[in-house]
C-alpha cells in the first residue's frame, strides 16, 4: 500500500498548478479590464456639448455595467473555483497532519489571491452602497483610506442616513474614489477630511486636502477636471475646486435633489 505521502504529492502539484493559472488568468482578466476602463476614458474627452448629454451618459452607464459584470464574474466564477480549492488543500492538510511545507504555502497563497478578490470586488462594486446608500458607504470609504495610506482621514456627516437617486449615491461615489486616487498620488497631503450635508434640496459633498495644492488655471482643462465636470452634469450638479501651490485643494459638488 503506497504511503500516503506518496499520494499527497501529486494532488499538491496539480493544486498548486491550478492556483497559478488561476492567479495569472485573474490578472489577466484584470489588465484587460482596465485597458476597456482606458479606452472609455479616453472615449469621454469628446464629449464636452451639452448636446452630447445622452452619449456621455451611455459610455457612464456601459463602465458601470462592466465594473457589475468584472465583480459579479469574480465572485461567482474564479472566487467560488478558489473556494473550493481552499477546502480541498485543507482536507490534505489534515491527511498530512500538517507536515507539508509546501502545502502549507500554497494554502496561504489561496487565501491571499481569495482576499485579493474580495477587496477587487468591494472597489469596483461596493455593497455597502448598494445596500445602505451614500452616507454610509463614504463613510466606510474614509475609514478604509485611513486604514490602509499614511494620510489621516476624517468624514463628518451633516443629514440623517437617507437614501437618494441611486444615480446621485453611484456618482458622488465614484468622484470621492477619484478625488482619493489624486490625492494619494499627487498631493502629498497629511490630511483628508470629506463632508457630507444637506441644504434644503441641495446635497453638498466637500473633499479637502491639506497637499501641495496646483494652480488650477494650468489644469482646468486637464482630463481628470473634465471628468470630473462630466460626471457632475450627468446628475445636474456644480462642482468648484479651489486650490494653488502649498495651499492644499478643496472640492465641494452641489447636487439639486428632485422634491418629494
């Protein structure tokens, strides 16, 4: 009777195998992803008519509608196969008693690549979103950012936890990522604060930073500004960014709210 290291061997090869294709087709997956991402940004550039409206709002919805296809794609299919991978690699562990080194850094490489998916998914498609609404998930965003960069973040809001248009929460959503992304990388900034408050029917979302601030008349044409302008239009709100050198950067976006 073969011993049962013998029989271990083959399944960890095979095992490990498959977690490596796995991880490089994820990456894969992920790098042609954001080279679509790419091509639609670059796709906005032309719309600046206000009679283009309808096209921007398009090439909006189709980006969201393959973030919704990446996220759901990643759990349903490549975090489902890791899963069940995880399970197989642990009942081989208990056969092994625990004495496979090899095994042992294969299953931590599993749970690295299934956490890895996780946090994909929550960036791309954030159930806290969808589930509790805007307030809420700026609120989690904040936290995450202060958690995970160097820069103390802070979030006050200024209005009970309410719902709005699920086009208004996706947007302000997705310009706080931007306005964290530019931060992270260019500001320099210590500090972060993100605000969020109601007055009568206009919803107010303020970003300040304490960085080293731009001169806003030498990028005020610049891609980022313009998305950024794009995407306020698209739920009829104004956005004013404020800033010059070693003065940090405040954004406020003033959103109208349909009367209910």
């Amino acid at each position: 009777m073969p011993a049962p290291e013998n029989n271990i061997v083959p399944v960890l090869i095979i095992g490990t195998s498959v977690v490596v294709v796995l991880i490089a087709g994820l990456f894969f997956f992920v790098i042609v992803y954001q080279r679509k991402m790419i091509k639609n940004q670059v796709a906005l550039r032309r719309l600046e008519d206000e009679r283009q409206q309808e096209l921007l709002k398009a090439v909006i919805s189709a980006q969201e509608s393959e973030r919704k296809r990446l996220a759901e794609d990643l759990h349903d299919s490549v975090g489902q196969v890791l899963s069940a991978i995880k399970l197989k690699l642990h009942k081989i562990d208990r056969l092994s008693e625990g004495q496979n080194a090899m095994l042992a850094e294969t299953r931590q490489l599993t749970d690295e690549c299934i956490q890895e998916i996780r946090n994909i998914i929550h960036n791309v498609l954030p159930p806290v979103l969808t589930d509790f609404g805007l307030v809420d998930a700026l609120e989690a965003l904040c936290t995450k950012m202060d958690t995970n960069t160097p820069i103390q973040v802070t979030f006050t809001r200024k209005l009970t936890n309410e719902r709005f248009a699920s086009a208004i929460e996706l947007t302000l959503y997705r310009i706080a990522q931007e306005l964290f992304g530019n931060a992270v990388k260019h500001s320099e900034a210590s500090a972060i604060h993100v605000e969020l408050a109601r007055n009568g029917q206009t919803l107010i979302m303020s970003f300040r930073d304490n960085g080293i601030g731009f001169n806003i008349d030498s990028v005020k044409h610049g891609f980022g500004i313009k998305n950024l302008r794009s995407r306020v239009q698209l739920i009829n709100g104004k956005i004013d960014i404020y800033s010059k050198p070693l003065s940090g950067t405040i954004t406020t976006i003033n959103v109208p709210l349909p009367r209910g």
